[in-house]
C-alpha cells in the first residue's frame, strides 16, 4: 500500500516551478500522477499512479511531499483518512474500564485525532473521507470491544469529559474569575474540594486572563474534574507545572481512574510512567500516518519506546535506542571555569530571591530545578542582563545567549529571517548541529506567526544556540516538544556546548530531560510568589538529592534503559531510599 501525502500549507505552487509535476516520470511518459487540484489549488498525487521513484519528494523545494510504502494488510485497520494525500490514522487505542491508558509519540502521528475519535468529536470514516456514518462504524467494529463502546457515544450513554491541550487559549474562550468559570462547569458539588487539591484557593479569584500559565492549566483540569463524564481525557495535562504539582495531579488523575475510563496524551515520560496502567504507542511518519501499536504495561511501553524498536510487529521506528547513564556523572568537572559569580540578590514586591555564588564551567550544561514562581525565571535574567540584581555584579564580559520561556512570534518575519542572524556565523556549524537535528528546514518560508508551539520553540532554541556567546541561558526548552524532540533538543545542546567549549543553563521541569542534559544542578527552594533560595551549581547525586527531597519523593533507576522512574508513595522502596537518604541516586 502506498502513502502519498501532501502538505497543503507547505505546498505553495505560486512560488516554485512545479518541480514535482515537471520531473515526475509518470507525467513525463504521458501520464498524470501529479497535477494541481482543480478543489485547492495544490499538488494533488494519484497513489494508483505512484511509482514510489521519491522524485517529487527530493524535488520539492518546500519539504511538502512524503511518499511511504505500508504493508498491503493494514488497508483494513484504517481509522480515518483526512481526504487525498492527507494523513491517516490506523487502529485505534481501547480505554478500559476503571485504569489510566497513556498514549506516547511524535506530535503530527495522530495523538490529537485518536482523542477526537474517542470524544465523539467527530466520526470515523474508516479511510472513505467522503462518508462519515456511525452505522459504519459499528458494523466495522462488530464483535470487537470497541463495538459497546461506540454504541453507548453514538447513543449519548457514554460521555467524555476532555482537558484540551492548549490551555493559553482559554482566556480567549472564556471570561470571568477563577471561581465564576468554575462555578458554570462544576456538576458534582466538588467545587472548594477541587480548588483545594489544586491549589488555586489564592486564584480563586482573580481573573482569568491575569493568571499565569501553571495556574490555565490546573484550571483546565479542574475543570474536566468537576464535569460529570464517563471516559477523561487529559491531553498533555503536565504542561506549565513544576515536578511537585505534575505528580500530585498524577495522583488525583489515579483515584479518578478507580470508577472512571481515562485517557492521557503526555509527553513527559516520569509522569506518564507514574499514572498508567499501560501504554499504547503512536508511531508513524509525522503528518503523513500514524499507526496505534497494541497496548503494554507502562514499563515496558516506556521502555520500548526509548528502544525504538516494537519486536511484536517488527517495526523499527527509530534509527538508535535512548540510555541514561546508571551512575551519577563525577562531582567535580573538569572543564576550565569560564565564570564566577557572586552571591546575588533581587527583591521585587512581595518576593524576594537569594542565589548563593558559585562557578560555571566550559563545556558543561547545569540544569536549574524548583517550584514554579520561586525565582529561576529572574536569575536567568539577571545572568542575561534582562534584570539587575540589587546585590552582587556580574561580568559584564562574559558573552549571554538567552532563549526566554515565554515565545512571541514576530507574524511579519520567516523562520530563514528569524535566524539569519545565528547562522551568519558559522553557517556549515549551524546548519549540520543545529538546523538539520532541529529539523527546520520545512519551517524556512513559512512565517513565524502561522508555526504551532512546538516549532515555534524549535526555532527560538535554534536562534539562541546559533548565537555567539560564552552562555546559553535556555528557559523551559522542552515546553511544547514531543519526546522525540525532547531528546534531540539535549543532544543538540550537549553537542554546543562541547564543541564550541561554552556554557548551557537549561532551566525546565521534565526530570528525564534535565537528568539527560545536565552536567551539574542548581536547586531552587524556599515559598513560591515569598521567596526563593538557589544552591551554587552541585554535583548531580548531590543536586538530585537535594531537590527530590524537598518535594518529598524518591527515584529509582530502570535496569533495562536506566531512566528515572517514581516510587509510589508510601511503597517499600520509597521506604528504603528514604531512610537510607538516597532520593535519586541508589548505585
């Protein structure tokens, strides 16, 4: 079975030379495999014509053409197709009854597309694009479990309760304080209970649009909580949180689970790792497939994720597997210090920020952790320039590189203008370690206002890393990222800092991510929106320590593939670790 797909906001037929239909060797021999849709204008394929050659693929200026070769068997496991040359989704994922399913893959597999099949959002048309009917379906899934379960959505006696993605949006969709929109949504009485649990007793009151991102997002699932459904689903429910607040919503997501079906789309893997039950895979090509492999425990699901190969379809879906390192990286590094910095302080209203001084070597990445409002925003700042501490001076030096945490896309700029300037440079380093493992080259021409979160972010960590400095100062990296991307984003930055012998400080709060990344840690504590206290840089074990104690929880390391992976409170192990005192690090 042959996939041709065609990205209609990446094919722009005005602005090329139709490279496609000229060189096409169908076309050229009389035939009509590629011609412009008379509907839209764009590329359309005949994939009964498609000889699988690839010339288009290469041909096109626009990266907007993929053409895959599937086996012939899963024309019968088609979910949904979109419309010609759009993409596909293949099987689907079956919730069960009172258990957590997590899904995990690339963003543009079809996560997004398997929540709005199994919300009832919209029907799926089993890959004829033109007729979407529910009879179909269910004939299509008779005598499977999915047959009972699109019955009772179709019949309006199942329903599903869904925490969109995107919870910047809110303010946009609704008006009014915390409370009031919480008031309109709350069917269960729970309304103070869940504002307790999440921690949004201070908010309450406030009005939407004025809270920060941690605060949209614990409103979101508050809301979901408070509506009276029989499947939840959470897509990407850890975003904008710090770890504290991940795993405590974790854990109220686990006691849903103990009446209810629920779904999660989560990309941070300890956190997916601590509240399902199993796991279904999504992999595929991004924007063209997706395929839904069959369900597995978390452990194993995570693990065969990070291996990149499923040995029960023999499918290998990624050219290398992903290990952590089993012991802590050595104390003391041995680059030469490129920095030194002294005891630095900044009180604003209401808040003040304490940050012991220490060193910062060459050729080094030190991860900064700790609670959300507690100050790591502010001593980036400080460190970029941005802010001036009120006691304490930095050398001014010392050249600073600084991706903010929060992003606004200039809408009149491309990709290839936002940084034509970190590539000036050195273009050929650019382009090989950072450009290409970023991916950016299907983003060049379109603009920066039309990208999704997730490239928008790839863009501005590119921009920042191409820049010359001594410093790469990168806040919250991994927001809006895949795991995929996650994990190419600290190569990229590993490789940076190697090579060129500079410095990373990679503020973000995805344990995995940062325990990947780092080198050393610097730990932030004290009481959010009070003050804030942050260690000199330490060593991992130390770091690791320090911080998982004073949130109360305790790691253990995986022996497959040597990931971080959450005890459960109150366990034999969390026992264990906690009375020996070793948090993290138990080699």
């Amino acid at each position: 079975m042959r996939i041709a797909v065609v990205e209609r906001k990446r094919c722009q037929p005005k602005k090329c030379s139709l490279e496609c239909i000229r060189f096409c060797p169908v076309n050229r021999t009389g035939g009509e495999c590629i011609l412009l849709s008379e509907e839209h204008g764009k590329a359309q394929i005949s994939e009964e014509l498609c000889t699988g050659c690839g010339i288009c693929v290469k041909k096109c200026p626009f990266s907007a053409i993929t053409i895959v070769g599937l086996p012939e068997e899963l024309q019968e496991e088609m979910t949904h197709r979109y419309g010609e040359n759009l993409f596909r989704l293949f099987r689907l994922p079956y919730p069960r009854k009172n258990s957590v399913l997590g899904l995990i893959g690339q963003n543009g597999t079809g996560k997004t597309t398997i929540v709005r099949i199994l919300s009832g959002e919209i029907i799926p048309n089993l890959g004829d694009w033109e007729n979407g009917d529910e009879s179909l379906v269910l004939k299509h899934f008779s005598g499977t479990q999915f047959y009972e379960y699109f019955e009772k959505l179709y019949a309006g006696d199942l329903r599903a309760v869904v925490k969109p993605q995107y919870v910047d949006q809110l303010p946009r969709v609704v008006k009014g304080t915390v409370r009031e929109i919480l008031e309109e949504v709350d069917e269960q009485g729970r309304l103070n209970e869940v504002l307790g649990e999440l921690e949004l007793k201070e908010a309450e009151n406030r009005d939407i649009k004025d809270i920060s991102g941690g605060e949209l997002q614990r409103v979101a699932i508050a809301a979901s909580l408070l509506r009276e459904g029989d499947i939840y689903i959470f897509d990407e429910p850890s975003s904008y949180l710090d770890v504290r607040q991940r795993l405590k919503v974790a854990g109220i997501i686990r006691r849903l689970a103990q009446s209810k079906r629920v779904l999660v789309v989560e990309h941070d893997l300890i956190v997916l790792d601590y509240l399902a039950d199993y796991i279904n895979i999504v992999y595929g090509v991004v924007g063209a497939y997706g395929i839904v492999s069959h369900p597995m425990t978390s452990r194993q699901g995570i693990n065969v994720y990070l291996g990149g190969y499923l040995k029960e379809e023999n499918i290998r879906f990624r050219p290398q597997e992903v290990k952590f390192e089993v012991r802590a990286p050595p104390d003391e590094w041995k680059g030469a210090p490129l920095l030194s910095f002294p005891d630095l302080r900044k009180t604003y209203k209401g808040f003040q920020l304490h940050v012991k001084g220490g060193n910062i070597n060459s050729g080094e990445v030190v991860g900064v952790l700790g609670p959300n409002a507690i100050g790591k925003t502010t001593f980036v700042k400080m460190l970029a320039g941005v802010v001036t501490p009120d006691t304490g001076k930095l050398d001014s030096k010392v050249r600073v590189s600084y991706k903010p945490q929060y992003i606004k896309p200039e809408n009149e700029l491309t990709v290839a203008e936002a940084v034509a300037g970190a590539r000036q440079g050195d273009p050929v380093f650019f382009d090989a370690e950072v450009s290409r493992p970023l991916e950016l080259k299907p983003l060049m021409d379109r603009s920066l206002g039309e990208l999704s979160g997730g490239e928008l972010q790839r863009v501005a960590i590119a921009a920042c890393l191409g820049r010359a400095a001594d410093i790469y100062l990168l806040d919250e990296p991994s927001a809006y990222l895949d795991v995929e991307q996650r994990l190419r984003v600290a190569k990229v930055i590993r490789r940076v800092m190697e090579k060129k012998g500079v410095t990373g400080i990679v503020v973000d709060h995805d344990l995995l991510f940062i325990d990947y990344i780092s080198d050393r840690l610097m730990i932030f504590d004290g009481e959010p929106g009070v003050s804030g206290y942050a260690t000199e840089p330490l060593g991992m074990k130390e770091g690791m320590n320090a911080f998982l104690k004073s949130v109360g929880i305790t790691f253990r390391r995986d022996p497959v593939s040597g990931r971080p992976r959450a005890n459960k409170p109150g366990s034999r192990k969390d026992k264990e670790q906690k009375a020996k005192g070793e948090y993290y690090y138990t080699s």
